[in-house]
C-alpha cells in the first residue's frame, strides 16, 4: 500500500497505525527510560481524540507557510530545523507545508531533526527516506549539544515543559544562535491555565484512548510488537506522565516573561483554545500558545 500523500492535509504524509507499529518495535531496544512514553504517545495518536500536533496543525501549517512565502521565493537551500520529537508529527507538519509550496521549494529544503533519542530519529529518518525528502537527525542535548546551525525556520513543539525553567532562557538563546539574520522560530507549548482542571480533564482523555487502544489491539486494527497486555501496561504506567513536569506555562504572559528575558525579539504570541468532546456530555478545554520569534536588530 502507498504511503499517504504528503500534501494531504489530514495526514501530512503519516501513517498513524504503522508509526506506532514501528515504535514498538523500535522504542523496548533504542529508549534509555523512555520506552512507555513514546509508545504511548504514539498510540494515543491512533486513538480518535486529538493530541498534541492533532490540536494546532492548521495553524503551524498557515505559519509555516507564510514565513517561508518569501524565501520559496527567491533562490537557494532552506533550512529548518526540528529540536525535539516524539515521533514523525512535527516533520511530518514542516514537510506538508513546504510540499503545498511546491515540489521545486521541497526540492532545495532540508529538514534537521534534533532529540537526545533515537528512536524518534531513526522514525523520522525513515518517513523522509518514503517521501523522498532531505532529512538529516543529529542525536543529543537540546540545552548541551555544540552543535551550530543557520536556519530560516525553527519549529519548537510541547519542548519547554520537559526542560527546569533555569534552562528555558538558556535554551531559547541557544535556539536564537541557530536562525540566520532573517529566520524565525515557532514555539508551540501547551497552556495549563487551570491545573486542577487540565489534571482531570487530562486522566479523563487519556482513559479514553487506552480505551480506544484496547479495542484496537483486540480486533487487531493496531498491530504492536508486544503483546496486547503489555502494551496496555505501558499505556497504564504513562497515564500521568504529564503530570509534573518541570517547565509547564500556566498563561501567555509566562511564555512573554520567557521571551522578554532572552535574546530574541516577539513577533508574534496568541492564545488558541479548543473543546473537545470525548463523547457525548464528556468533554475538556485545551489551550497553547503559539509565538514567532526573530533575532533582535
């Protein structure tokens, strides 16, 4: 069967059930502790409750598109750059929005994946070499790596909340360092503007999903590496996996208190909210905020 078309806009080239097939198989031998999460996130991807890039795709396509207008443009390589990735879902969003600018645009782009895992990597690997696109990886640190880069676009998504906020400012800097005079970067972070709220509303959406899942696994829809009831044991031990996280935003004015003390210039900062029902009488609100930056003049 043919991969999904990469200017499809509902898949943006994914094939959701055979990247969590592959992650099982991947994740028990390439993860150091991080098996359960990536599996999870994964399957729940599966799960027909959006999460995570399923909320603002939309919009990251629309961004991502028109901050590159002007550089498709004009002549010579693109460079974007991808720090940090569970799975195949930023690439995969970058890729679409550069492919609907033309296959000549997706021609001279290069996309750059960046995670200290490499079952991510050897996923996102994997989808650039069936859409034939340049997509190079580079295991390590997101905060330590010495890596240097010049790129026009940096996509950052759900990043800040893994990291202590004495490194968020360090990080973003960093991220700052790798845009050339004229690139932008794209933060799209999670908002927890209630937490009691998001913490409920959150266990109820993903028992939703290992719901879905189980029924998936049983009527062998979902094919995993692992067994049913192993998988599902990952499943349960993830179930709050979010919860404590170090670098959560509880408002857009804690994203523009990070922002005002690094070194790159606002462009752009808003709110988008979204309800979602589960099922019928069941449902929660979620909400990200979504900022362009650039280098200071």
């Amino acid at each position: 069967m043919p991969a999904p078309s990469l200017v499809d806009p509902l898949t943006c080239g994914e094939d959701l059930l055979q990247n969590a097939a592959r992650i099982s198989e991947l994740a028990p031998d390439h993860c150091v502790g991080c098996a359960d999460y990536h599996i999870r996130s994964a399957a729940h991807r599966c799960a027909p409750i959006p999460k995570g890039i399923g909320f603002d795709r939309p919009e990251l396509v629309k961004l991502v598109k028109e901050i590159l207008a002007e550089k498709a443009a004009a002549a010579g390589s693109i460079e974007i750059l991808i720090p940090g990735s569970a799975d195949t879902g930023i690439l995969a969003t970058a890729a679409h929005a550069v492919a609907v600018l033309g296959q000549a645009v997706l021609d001279r782009s290069r996309i750059t994946v960046i995670d200290r895992c490499p079952t991510p990597l050897i996923l996102c690997r994997e989808f650039g070499a069936r859409h034939h696109l340049a997509v190079d990886t580079v295991q390590g640190d997101l905060v330590t790596t010495p890596r240097r880069f010049e790129a026009d676009l940096i996509l950052v998504h759900s990043v800040f909340r893994f990291m202590k906020r004495a490194n968020q400012v360090k990080f973003l800097n960093k991220l700052g360092s790798w845009l050339n005079a004229t690139g932008r970067l794209i933060v799209s972070n999670r908002l927890r503007l209630d937490e009691e709220l998001e913490t409920e509303s959150e266990f109820r959406k993903r028992t939703a999903a290992n719901l879905a899942i189980k029924k998936s696994l049983a009527a062998g829809v979902l094919a995993m590496r692992e067994s049913p009831q192993i998988v599902l044991e990952r499943l349960e031990r993830a179930m709050l996996d979010s919860e404590g996280r170090p670098g959560e935003f509880q408002s857009l004015e804690d994203v523009r208190a990070l922002i005002a003390q690094s070194q790159l210039q606002e462009l752009s900062l808003k709110q988008l909210s979204w309800n979602v029902e589960i099922s019928p009488g069941n449902s929660f609100m979620r909400h990200r905020a979504h900022a362009v930056l650039g280098r200071r003049c």
